[in-house]
C-alpha cells in the first residue's frame, strides 16, 4: 500500500535505542477519525490466453512496459529488471510467481477506491489483451504446478525462497501459486488499534468462509474451499496465522511488538543491497540487543522486518487484513465495505465481540481451520458461520449507512454488500460455485474461469 498521504517516514536513518520506539513507529500510523479512509490491495494471476498457464517474467515485463507512463506510473527497477511500477498515490508490483498486485492509493471512501481499481483494470486488460495475457481473480493458480512456475527476479524473493523450505512444507507454494486480497484501515490510538487488530482476527474464518476461491489446483479439486487459507498455514508457524497474544482481553501494543521481535529475519539492508540473516534462527529482539557483524538495528531494518511478517493482520503502520482470496474485481470492494463497516464504527466492533469473545482458544482455532475446508458450512456453538455472516452482513450494512449519514463517506458505501447478499443466502461462496461447474475440456474450463473471475473491460 502507498503510504498515507499524511505519513511521513524518516529520511535520516535512525538508530532504535529502545523498544518504546518500536511502539512509537506503529502509532505514527493513528489518525484522527476524520481523517480515516481505506486503501485495497488486489493481486491477480497472469495467464496465457490460450492455455490458462501461467506466464513467465518476460512476458509480464512486457506488460509493464506498455503501462510504464500511463497514469502516472513509471518504472521500478532492480539492477536490469523492471519489476514494478511508482505512482504518486499508487504502485503496480509482481508477487514471486509473477501474480500482479496493485496497491491502490489511500481513499477517503471505497467509492473513490473502487473508481481507482476500475481505472487500473481498464488499462491492464487493453495492454494485457495484445500480449495474450489474461488476469483471473482467483486465490490459486489453476493449472500450473509449482515447479513450472518461474521466480520473480527480486534479491529478497532468492532469499526467502530457500528459507521457506525450512520453515513448512508450503511455503513456496505460497511465494509463487497463491493470490490475495487486502484492505488497508486506519486507527486513532492505541486502544482503538488493538480493540481492530483483536476484531480482524475474530473476522479471519468469517473472510475465510465468504471469500473462498481457491478450490481448484493443478486442474484439481484440492478439498479446501480456501486452498490458499491452507497454503499459508504451512508456509511458516513464526510468521503466519493469528498473533494468539492480541486476542486476550488486556492486550497491548506492546504485544505485537513482542511478537514481531521474536520473528526470525530474513534479511536487512545496506547500501541498497539485501544481506542474508536465514542461515540461523536470528530474530529481531537478537539483533536488537546485539547487533548482527558491527551493524546496528535502525528504524528502517524495524519497518523492512514488518514487511516480511504475513499474520491475519499487521500493522505497517495501517492496519492491513489479509484473509480474502484473489476475487473479480466487484467482490474486491465487498471485502473493504465489510470491514470499514464492522470496524469503524463502535456498533460494529460492538457486533464482532459480541459474537466472538466468549469463545475459548481452541474452540476459535478450531473455526478457524475449518473454515478454509467447510466454508460458511462450518459449525461455532448451536450455529454455522453463514448463520453469523448474515448477522454481521446486517452490523456493517447499518454501520456503513450511519457513516454515510454522518459524513464519513461519499455515498453509501453499504450498496458494495449487496454482492454478498447470495452467498450469505445460499451459503454457496465462489468456490463452491466454481467447484460445482469444474468440467469438460481445457478449454472449456478456460472459458468458465474467464467467465467466473476473469478481469474484463469496464
């Protein structure tokens, strides 16, 4: 995400000398209420026209190209390779696996963010179109396995991808196969960021289970109705999942700093160069306390370590939820109207503790795993988490309207609900749809994908 227009960080690297100031980095992202607004980060999967495969670097390079000075974006370079693009307000970037993410600019509303989104997805589809390129909104690659899938070529991706063979069993399957969605949302103060983080995390299977899309794998069904929920439960147990420690009642700050901490590093850097720190298990409080070969931790080594950590939830300084799958672009504005809606207003967070607080740890986690497999199917007390779907659809549609009628929005942002409206119903997400018509032919299969999640023209 491009950072808030009113954050600024620090031009003179900084050396931390206490943990304080660690705390103090998160809390330059509170803002005042009113000037709360939202921001959507959507990637997609890059495929072959004709084949559905997934497309190697120089063809997505080629697609950079063609959009390099359109809309004010120039081009991001790594040594040769052009790897992404700068905007003023916002940044096209490549996953390892060359999935494209955009990181739209920080909105006062979702109506603005949604008119942004629209404007990109016009023009990756032109330029995508002459190339024979097609993106899919979808949490898995379909077809391609993992080892026919090319790497990115980012120093910090030749990094991780070792590590994340020691770190679980499915890491690099994450890095390369798998595609997210995330909404970025703001916090006044430290009570009002913790009581979000505590709530985004109660929220994760409910996201699970209303945004699965990721059924399908290797021209499969994989089980999972969230592949990539599974996926990322494997990649790595240090720095994935929930932060456990947020979810108790007294919670702090001061716990996610802790745990951030006490995260392995994967690198830092100097003289714009990345230094490899996996060959131990070297977390952040180590090299906080002793240094790493005379060099000392600074601010910018804290903010780059916060960059590598994929719970639920974090904090950059925003908050950023991480749950969706990949989706077609009109469900990518549902997944931030349900959180501006159960998150920035007291009713809302009020709803969400009501629903989940009085669940024991392993009674949450078990809901949590489940919901990856079992959807809006899976059981929590005497109902189903379609049944607190609906409920909390109802929260965040009235919430979104009272933001509206006190002036917080453009528009009434609750009419980007409506797109869930069936799945809460019918308790059939995008996967069991997708799973449902799973038949046929290559091509016949391509020709439901373009019709299930394709980007098109607007």
């Amino acid at each position: 995400m491009s950072p808030h227009p009113n954050f600024a960080g620090s031009s003179t690297p900084q050396t931390i000398d206490n943990q304080q100031q660690l705390t103090d980095f998160l809390l330059r992202g509170a803002r005042p209420q009113s000037e709360w607004g939202v921001g959507i980060e959507t990637e997609k999967l890059v495929v072959d026209r004709r084949t559905g495969e997934a497309v190697g670097y120089e063809r997505i390079r080629g697609l950079l190209d063609k959009l390099d000075g359109i809309g004010g974006w120039q081009g991001v370079y790594e040594h040769e390779n052009l790897i992404g693009l700068q905007g003023k307000r916002s940044s096209v970037t490549l996953e390892p696996g060359g999935q494209l993410e955009l990181s739209g600019k920080f909105c006062c509303d979702i109506m603005c963010s949604w008119r942004d989104l629209n404007r990109y997805r016009q023009h990756i589809v032109t330029m995508g179109h002459d190339l024979g390129l097609v993106f899919l909104g979808l949490g898995v690659h379909p077809f391609t396995p993992l080892d026919k899938i090319g790497w990115l070529p980012k120093p910090r991706y030749a990094i991780m991808a070792p590590y994340m063979l020691k770190s679980g069993d499915m890491g690099q399957r994450m890095m390369k196969q798998t595609a997210g969605t995330q909404v970025n949302l703001d916090f006044s103060d430290e009570v009002d960021c913790v009581r979000k983080l505590r709530a985004a995390q109660w929220l994760s299977p409910i996201c699970y289970a209303l945004f699965a899309n990721s059924a399908i794998v290797e021209d499969q069904l994989s089980g999972y109705l969230s592949l990539r929920g599974e996926i990322w439960s494997r990649t790595d147990s240090d720095r994935c999942g929930l932060i456990e420690q947020l979810l108790n009642p007294d919670a702090g700050l001061g716990d996610f700093v802790d745990y951030a901490l006490d995260v392995p590093l994967y690198f830092i850097q100097r003289q714009n160069q990345y230094v490899d720190l996996t060959r131990n298990r070297f977390t952040f409080r180590q090299f906080l306390e002793n240094g790493w070969k005379g060099e000392t931790a600074m601010l910018d080594d804290w903010n780059l370590h916060l960059s590598t950590l994929f719970p639920e939830v974090r904090l950059r300084p925003q908050i950023e939820v991480r749950s969706a799958d990949s989706l077609p672009p009109r469900y990518t504005a549902a997944v931030a109207a349900l959180y501006k809606g159960l998150l920035y207003t007291d009713q809302g967070l009020a709803g969400v503790e009501k629903i989940f607080s009085s669940l024991s740890s392993e009674d949450f986690r078990h809901i949590y795993k489940a919901s990856w497999r079992d959807g809006l199917k899976t059981g929590i007390k005497d109902r189903t988490l379609q049944d607190v779907a609906a409920e909390l659809l109802d929260i965040a549609t009235l919430s979104l309207q009272e933001q509206f009628t006190n002036g917080d929005s453009g528009g009434d942002e609750s009419c980007f609900l409506r797109e869930l409206d069936e799945i809460v119903a019918t308790g059939e997400s995008l996967a069991v749809r997708l799973s449902q018509r799973w038949k046929g032919d290559r091509q016949e299969k391509l020709a439901l994908l373009y019709q299930h999640c394709g980007y098109a023209e607007s």
